[in-house]
C-alpha cells in the first residue's frame, strides 16, 4: 500500500509572519531578489491558515505579536503532522526565550535573528533551512520508497518460500513412491533368483556365478533405493528436542554390537552434554560415522574409536574451547585406513566415494546424509585424515536451538 | 486325528501369495491355506468361515482395505479378535510396528527376500500350534537376522 505522498518535493516558498506590514514588505523584498519565492501573513493566525492550505519550506516568524505571539503559533505548527518538518526563524526585538532554542523543535529547524536584523545573516540562515528541509523532505522521500520496495520484495519472498515448501513436498512424496514402486519388482527379482539357484543351480557353478552377480547387483541396487530414501526423506519439520548425547551413542552402539564383537573394536566415548538435537537424525549421524569407523578400519589392526566433546565459543572448527560456551565440539576418532585429504570436499558429496565397491561396500550416501543433517541442525562439519593415519571427523552443534519462526502470510 | 489348522493369508501380492503356499505346503502340507486379496475381501471371507482360521497373515499395503484398518476392524469384533494376526509385509518402518502391535497384533515379520528364512519362520510357527504361538514369537524375535518384531 503506497503511503500517502505528502512528502512531495516542495516549492522554496518561504512563509514570512509579521504584524507590521513594512516588515513584511522588506523581508520580501529581500528574499525576492534573492529569488526566493515568499509569500506573507499579518498574523498568527492568518499564518495557520495559510500553512494548512500550501506548501512552505521555510517560516520567518515575528515573535511579538498582537492576539497570537511567535512561540504559540511555533507550537501550534509543529503540532500539525503536515508541517511538523517546517523549520522556523524567529524574528524578536528582544532576547528570545531560551526555552525554544533548547527545546528542540522534531526537525532541528529553529533558529532565531534579532532585529534589527542583519540581511546577509539572515539570508545565509534561510539558505541553510531552505536546504535542510528540501534534504528532509527528499529522506523522508526516500524512506517511503524503500519500506514499498521491502513491502514488494517480501511478499515475492514469501510467495516464493510457499512456491518452493509445495514443489519440495511433491518432490518427497515422488522420492517415496518411486522408491516404494521401485523396491517391489527388485525383492522379486532377489527372491526368485534365489528360488532357482537353490531349486535348480545347486549343481551347475557356471549358472551359479552368473546368478549370484545378478543376486549382488538387485541386493545393491536396493540398498541404494533405501538410502536415497531415507536422505530425500529427512524431514524438515521435525522438532529440535533436549537429548542426552550419551544416550544417543549408547544406543547406537547397541546396534552395531555385532558388528563391534565381529571386528574386536574398541569404543571409548567421553561424557557429552545434552543439545537440542532432532533426536533420530542424531542418532543417525553417529549411526553413520561409527559405522564407517569399524567399515574402514585396517585389516590387522582391531579398530578403536574414540568419542569426545568440549565446549566451545564459535560455531567454528577451529573454535577456542570455552566451558560454558553455546556450542559443542564433537570428535569421533578411528585409527582405520584414513583418506588423503585431497578429497575433503568429495567425501561429504552424495554419491561420491572414494574406493570401489569391491573393496568396500557402501552407496556413497552415508556421510551426505551426515552432513545434511548437521546442516539441518544449523551446526559444521569437517575432517582430518591422512592415508593408514586414521580419521577425524569433528562437528560443532549449538547447544540450543532457536525455533525460526515461519514466515507466514499477513491477515487481510 | 490331529487337528488340521488353517491359516489365513491376506496380500495383494499374487507372487508373494504363491510363494507362501508353496514353503507351507513344503513345511506342513496338512495346513489349509486360504487367500484373500485386501482387507475386505479378507473380512467378507471371514464372516463366512466356519470355522474361523486358526492364525491371519496379513500384509500392509492393500488397495481397497490395508492391514491396519482390517487390523482394527478385526480387533473389534468379539469372535475374529480372537485369532492371532501376524504382520506379514515388505515393511520395515518402526511406525509401521509401532501401530500394528499397539493395535494388536502379535508379531511383524517384514517378508525375507529367501525362501530359507521364510521356511524357518513358518515351521517354527507350525510347530508351535495350537498353544505355544506366544513362545515360539519370541524364539523367532531372537534370531535377528531380519525384522521380526513382537
């Protein structure tokens, strides 16, 4: 809604208020060969009437006055919103009132000359208020256009966020019963493939190893379907909940209890605190990285993994520790295979891996996830590693999580 | 003479239903497997049934009627709550676990992709009938090899 413009660029009119009309015939006389438009009032109140009808820059105004004095038509004009930014020039024959040189009239506009007066100073004072008001009516201007302008841009904004939450929400939901749709005819595939090489293949190892190949391949294209489910899937309304971290690694190591016998690691997890964390996604994060932890370790060695946290003062990697900082700094630490930090940007791009499948299992969707949601927990991640030298993965998440409130559409 | 059991499979899937009655049939071949294909037809046959089934295997996602509202609906009549259900789908959603037992069901058993595990699984529940169900669900949730969850 555009504000109404009384903000106009004005005409230098100059508003002189004087009882005596010689006075009044001298200033405009001078004013005019200085080519300043003027025009005139006998008295106060002729002079309201004529501010609330035109347009003034300026107001000469003579402070002794018969019926209205100077000060209460100045009080009066400044009261008016339309001539609130006026300045004023007091004409006195006495030593004005220091009160409204003190007060501090809304535009700053208010100076004073003594007569009798001196020409030059005066004018030098009506050009400065002249100018000082043409910039406040120009700011105020302004000010107009760019609260329209911030007006237009948001409502494209929110226009855009809603254009953008609807196709991402069609986009989950496509992601979903395409993967669902998908699924289905893969499980066949697996299960009856399965069904002729135990029925009929058991004796035939040619038509064995082609089987199997076919067996892999539907086993891994299902593995991929999942994950690239569960990644598409995150859920972007899920609520920041207070959690006890160590119960969330806790429960992760249960999980992958097997896989820790199997390969004789070691898991040593420090005290971590309690964050505003979505509490599944969490667990996936260290889901995932432990994971990879026992995934990648050496083959003679026994992995171990350590887990530790300390407090910091910036959402930075590299943060001084702080102890009560508003973020924590999280370490997870294995002693496997490591990887050339070359790669640093790779490792954490959705299906880019950095060994073959047949060195390592995996759809190359583990530590993309694990970034999205650190991101989706407003938090960093980074990693150190160097070749047979171990990992380092290390995230900073604040403590607590400020809900952003949605933009919303305005009523009416 | 022994009593014969009989089951109820309700699941849309022809290739999944085929399967089931074959590893049945392998496993205990006394057992009388009947079909349906979605919960309404499942509930249509089973107002008709004399007598009723001794155990339902009911799969999730059906068109028509899925599983958790013929769950529902089986559970709130006095005579069909009584017959076992046992979740028997290709999910594995712990939401999809969580609603199914809270509403009743004994058991969820997402479908092994190999016939083996399929063949245990039945035979294991075979043999516990007719009054040992609840014991041999818990020997089955131990194996862990897949999601079966009671």
């Amino acid at each position: 809604m555009l504000k109404p413009l009384n903000y106009i660029c004005p005409s230098a009119m100059i508003l002189i208020v004087d009882d005596k009309p010689e006075n009044l015939f001298s200033l405009k006389t001078l004013l005019e060969i200085n080519r300043y438009e003027t025009d005139t009032a006998a008295s106060g109140e002729e002079a309201l009437k004529k501010i609330l009808k035109n347009n003034y820059s300026l107001i000469i105004l003579d402070v002794q006055m018969p019926g209205m004095d100077g000060y209460e038509v100045a009080e009066t004009i400044t009261g008016y919103s339309k001539s609130k930014d006026i300045p004023i020039i007091f004409l006195s024959a006495v030593h004005i009132d220091k009160r409204f040189i003190t007060k501090g009239f809304a535009s700053g506009g208010v100076d004073y000359v003594t007569k009798p007066f001196d020409p030059d100073l005066l004018l030098l004072k009506v050009k400065t208020f002249t100018r000082l008001h043409a910039q406040t009516s120009e700011l105020n201007r302004i000010k107009a256009t760019l609260e329209q302008k911030v007006e237009e841009r948001t409502r494209e904004l929110r226009e855009m966020n809603k254009a953008l939450e609807t196709s991402n929400a069609e986009l989950q939901q496509y992601a979903f019963l395409a993967s669902h749709d998908l699924q289905e005819p893969l499980r066949k595939i697996t299960t009856f493939s399965r069904i002729v090489w135990d029925k009929f293949l058991a004796d035939r190892p040619g038509a064995e190893e082609y089987l199997a190949k076919i067996i892999s391949s539907s086993e891994r294209m299902r593995k991929l379907i999942n994950d690239l489910l569960n990644y598409s899937r995150l859920s972007n309304d899920a609520l920041f909940v207070s959690t006890d971290l160590n119960d969330l690694v806790k429960d992760v190591e249960t999980d992958l209890e097997l896989s820790i016998k199997e390969k004789g690691a070691r898991l040593e997890v420090g005290p971590l605190p309690k964050a505003d964390v979505i509490p599944g996604q969490m667990r996936q994060v260290f889901q995932n990285l432990l994971s990879n932890a026992l995934k990648f370790s050496r083959q003679d060695i026994p992995p171990v993994i350590e887990i530790w946290a300390e407090r910091v003062a910036e959402m930075k990697l590299d943060s001084a520790p702080e102890s009560d900082g508003p973020f924590v700094r999280i370490y997870i630490r294995d002693n496997g295979i490591g990887f050339n930090e070359i790669y640093l940007d790779r490792i954490f791009t959705i299906f880019q891996r950095l060994h073959s499948r047949h060195e390592y299992e995996g759809t190359g969707i583990g530590l993309a996830l694990v970034k999205k949601i650190v991101d989706r927990h407003n938090g960093v991640l980074g990693a150190q590693s160097a070749e047979g030298a171990g990992s380092t993965f290390t995230l900073v998440l604040p403590l607590i999580q400020v809900p952003v409130p949605p933009i919303t559409t305005p009523h009416g | 003479m022994a009593k014969q059991f009989s089951f109820l499979l309700v699941d849309d899937d022809p290739d999944d239903t085929f399967l089931f009655g074959e590893v049945l049939r392998d496993v205990a071949s006394s057992v009388v497997l009947s079909t349906a294909a979605n919960g309404h037809e499942a509930l249509e046959q089973l107002r008709a049934s004399n007598p009723l089934p001794d155990l339902i295997f009911l799969d999730l996602n059906m068109p028509r009627m899925g599983g958790v509202e013929c769950l529902s609906t089986l559970k709130s009549n006095a005579e069909l709550s009584r017959i076992p259900v046992i979740i028997y789908t290709t999910s594995s959603q712990s939401k999809d676990i969580e609603e199914t037992i809270q509403k009743g069901a004994v058991c969820f058993i997402t479908k092994p992709s190999n016939i083996k595990e399929l063949s245990e699984i039945l035979t294991t529940i075979v043999q516990s009938l007719p009054t040992n169900l609840e014991p041999a669900i818990q020997t089955l949730s131990k194996k862990g090899t897949h999601f079966i969850i009671c």
